[in-house]
C-alpha cells in the first residue's frame, strides 16, 4: 500500500458504511420470511435441489418461548452484575499504511475493566439506555464506583471520551464525584466519525479515530481514570489513552461501561 492510505478518508468510508449496512439489512431478514434457514442458504446460493432441513429454528418452531421462572432472572442478573470484565490493553497498532507496529511503552495505556458485555442481562440494559441518550442511570455510576474501589488502581483524576449522543462526560464526572477524585474535560471531540462497527478491519478502525479527537497540552498530576461508554474495537480508548500517556500522564487506566469482546 501506498504512505497514507489508512488516512482517515471520508468517501471511503460512506461507501463501506452503505456496503456494511445493506449486508446488515441482509442478515436481519435471514429467517424472517418463513422459510427454513437451510433452504433460504441453499436459494441464495442456487443449489438446484433445495430441501427444508426439519432440524432449524424455522422448522422446529421457538422452544423457549415459555414464560421464565422471575428469581432465576433476578438471580442471573445479579450474578452479571458482580462480574466486572477485564480490558486488554493494545500492545499493536497499525500505523499509516496498515502495518502493525508495538505501541510505544510511553503511549500505551494499562489494562482496563468493564463494568459490562454488549448485549448481557446485568449492567447492559442501563448502559444501553445512556447510550442512547436517556441518561445513564444512578445505580449505573454506584455500580462503577465500586468496580473502581475494589479494582484498587492509584488514580488522581477521571477524563471521558466524548460522545455524539452519550453524556460519558456527565457520568464521568459523577463518577469521579462518588470516587472523591477531580474531573478534568481534557479529551476534546475534534471530527465525527463513523462508528467502528461499520469499520473493515483494524487498520481502517485505527485510521477512524486517529485525528478524530485531541487531548489539552496541560494535564492534572498522576495517573488518570479514563472513561468510555462502550468498547466496541479497543482503538478509541488506546489511541486517546496514547495521547494522554504523550502528554505527559503516568498511567491511563480505561474503565468502559460495556465492551463488545
């Protein structure tokens, strides 16, 4: 490739946001028209002989669809929301022209916590919520509060990463508020940028973040507590987490709210 090629480019990405999103239409109507799942694959792909299999979701009809028994649920989101998820930290990144590279140690940042899993019964639904827009709810901030306690890391401060429809600045400074910590708005939004789920691949998820945001040149002392509504390619928090570590902070420890891996 070329030098710059991962350089965020702005037709490039519609094109793939349009090509992802109409594979995604594409997907969600798999099974939604009443035919078997192994018949509807074998139409697409013009077997000349295609059979119902009797064995699918479609042919068997919903087994699960009976009514659950309420302290099982309770029982089962508790347990969820006792299990804080650990967040590997990028050691590799790819650089300009798709390449992967070892992060710098003075640009790498720790490893992180989660408070929960895309899509799980604990935390998620009131992460989801917040996510979009209705506010992230008290119990949430308490919830990561005690994460934070109990994970015992030597943070000074808390930063967030701004979002285009999330409050994660309002609910990082309530955090910080509930830890006894500072709250400093240092991480500025300074392009949007596609989500990274309609990303290709690590190079061009890497390439949509960089330059999409920039932290202040004056930072509070000591490590920081750096806050993310959701982890959806790790390349947000690792590259503005970068940012902060070449700015002068000793330690990034990233905490998001819900982690899709």
């Amino acid at each position: 490739m070329a030098g710059g090629d991962w350089e965020y480019d702005a037709e490039r990405y519609s094109r793939i946001t349009a090509l992802r999103r109409e594979e995604q239409r594409a997907m969600a109507g798999f099974g939604a028209d009443g035919r078997c799942l192994m018949r509807a694959l074998q139409e697409e792909l013009d077997d000349p002989d295609p059979a119902d299999c009797g064995r699918c979701a479609v042919c068997t009809a919903p087994r699960f669809d009976g009514p659950l028994d309420p302290e099982l649920v309770r029982a089962a989101a508790l347990h969820l929301r006792a299990r804080p998820l650990p967040v590997e930290a990028k050691k590799m990144a790819p650089d300009a022209e798709g390449r992967m590279r070892k992060i710098p140690e003075d640009a790498r940042v720790q490893d992180g916590r989660a408070l929960a899993r895309t899509g799980d019964g604990g935390w998620d639904p009131l992460v989801a919520a917040g996510r979009r827009g209705e506010g992230f709810a008290d119990e949430l901030v308490d919830a990561a509060a005690e994460l934070v306690r109990g994970w015992d890391v030597p943070v000074a401060w808390v930063a967030a990463v701004p979002s285009r429809t999330a409050d994660v600045e309002g609910v990082a400074g309530r955090l910080a508020a509930a830890l006894g910590l500072p709250f400093a708005p240092v991480v500025n939004r300074v392009q949007d940028r596609p989500p990274q789920r309609e990303m290709a691949n690590a190079a061009a998820q890497a390439a949509n973040v960089r330059g999409a945001f920039a932290v202040d040149p004056a930072l509070p002392d000591g490590a920081v507590l750096l806050v993310d509504d959701a982890r959806l390619s790790g390349w947000t928090v690792a590259m503005v987490g970068g940012q902060l570590r070449r700015r002068g902070a000793p330690a990034v420890f990233p905490l998001v709210l819900t982690t899709a891996f």
